[in-house]
C-alpha cells in the first residue's frame, strides 16, 4: 500500500495532524475504523471526520483529497459497479431473496494506486473485485449527483436487459433495503 508523510499547511492535512494522524497509511486505517453511515452533508469534505461516520464515498472522496493536498496523483477515486449479492454482501441476502433477485448493480467508491484497490469502506473485507462489471476513474465532486445519475442510468439499462418485473423506482427503493441491512 502506498504511504506518505502528511504535511502541514494544508486544509485536509490539518484536520487528520490534529487528530494525531501523520501518514497516508494511518488516515486510512482510521478512516476504515470509522463506522459506516450516510453523512449529514456529503458536499461538505469533512463530513467524515465531523460526523465520525461515513459511506464509500464520502470515506475515498476524503482521501482521495488528502493524497492530492500532498502532491500524490497516482492514488486514483474509482467507482466501480459491481453485483451486490448474498456472498460478497451477506447482510443484503434476506432483501435480495424477498425480491427475487441474486444480485443488484451497486457503485462503490474506492482508491486505486498502481493497480491496486484500497477499500477504506469499513474494517470488513468487501470481496467486490470479482464481481465488478465496469469502473470509471472519478474527481471527489462526482460522489454526489454524478455518482448517482451514472448509477440509475446503469440500472435502468440492466433492468431493460435483465427483464425484471420492477421500475427504476422500484428497484432503487430495493437497494436502498439492501443500502439500510448494510449499515446495521
């Protein structure tokens, strides 16, 4: 995993410095500590640290930000779309098997360096890798209301090729089931 000294002087680096927090590698430990729940305010870029919580968005966004603020641009924000399902994501099986499905298209946010993924989502391993079926490289602004566009957008064409008998609607109030059992 790659790793830098945080500098001071910076906006984001300040806030990490002042928590104790020196390096890249314990910014991401810390934020991967932090329990994994929806944000007040996820425009704000420090959500994370001030509500002490945060989603795979919010969580990358954030470090994504820090590892620009310190001069390291091959740490990359991805979001990848990948098969929600009862193996990589066990809390979701109960919502999943009330609704007929084996999977649902999720985008998750997560940082890439050489390669590599580094998942900061929570302390438990998200096995997402074998089951991506696309990735994009991202800015922290696009966590949001692109994010979001690009994911029903993605769901909407699934549905029409998967025959499903649910409406974008339908489908995303299922995810958000599945989003809620994920969170408990």
């Amino acid at each position: 995993m790659v790793n830098f000294s945080i500098q001071y002087g910076r906006e984001i680096s300040n806030q990490f410095l002042q928590r104790g927090i020196s390096t890249f590698g314990e910014a991401c430990n810390y934020v991967k500590s932090l329990p994994y729940g929806r944000n007040t305010d996820k425009l704000d870029i420090y959500c994370v640290l001030n509500d002490n919580i945060g989603t795979c968005s919010t969580k990358h966004a954030l470090l994504k930000r820090l590892a620009d603020e310190n001069g390291q641009p091959g740490i990359e924000l991805v979001m990848g779309i990948f098969r929600m399902n009862a193996q990589n994501t066990p809390q979701t099986k109960k919502v999943l098997s009330e609704y007929g499905l084996t999977y649902i298209p999720e985008a998750h946010n997560y940082l890439k360096y050489n390669g590599s993924v580094i998942d900061c989502t929570t302390t438990k391993t998200l096995n997402f890798q074998s089951d991506l079926l696309e990735e994009s490289i991202i800015e922290p602004e696009q966590i949001t209301d692109y994010k979001v566009s690009y994911h029903k957008q993605f769901l909407s064409e699934w549905l029409k090729t998967a025959q499903l008998p649910y409406t974008l609607d339908e489908i995303w109030t299922i995810r958000e089931k599945c989003i809620a059992a994920l969170g408990q």
